[in-house]
C-alpha cells in the first residue's frame, strides 16, 4: 500500500468523509532538508460531518490524531484543509 493510499486509509476510517483528496507533493521538495529521512509531504482536503462545531485547529489535530504514527515515520510535512459539509 502507497503512503496516499494508507494516509487516505486511516483517514476514511476516522471521519468518513464526504470529499478526501490526497496529494503527494514530495517531488517538489526533491533535496530539501525534510525529504532526507524519506518521509514525504502532502496536501489533505477532507470534508466530513465529523468536524461539525470544531473550530480549525481542533480539526487538525484530529487529523493528525487519526494519521497517529505515521506523522513520525511517513509525514515530514501536512498541508490540511479540514471542513464540515455547507449547510
């Protein structure tokens, strides 16, 4: 499993999200001090009833929570946009 797919995993496990987008961007960070370990950078979009009534950072650190240690082993950097369905 690639990390997209495993990120995209756990996140649709934790939030059941109406919209999820996963992007690898660690090409773009080619030689960069945090590519050197491996780990990678991504862009999450997800939309999910599950951050109804949380305010922005509460939102993020569900995310990270739901990413647990991957943040350690896969993810040097985490671009998220985390919302709640329009109303």
């Amino acid at each position: 499993m690639t990390r997209v797919e495993r990120i995209r995993a756990a996140l649709e496990v934790a939030f059941a999200p109406q919209l999820l987008e996963v992007e690898d961007d660690s090409h773009r960070h080619a030689g960069h001090a945090g590519a050197r370990d491996g780990r990678g950078h991504f862009n999450v979009l997800i939309v999910s009833e599950a951050f109804a009534g949380m305010p922005p950072l509460a939102r993020h650190r569900a995310v990270y929570a739901a990413l647990g240690t991957m943040m350690e082993t896969d993810i040097h950097a985490l671009s998220i946009r985390a919302e709640a369905p329009a109303a």
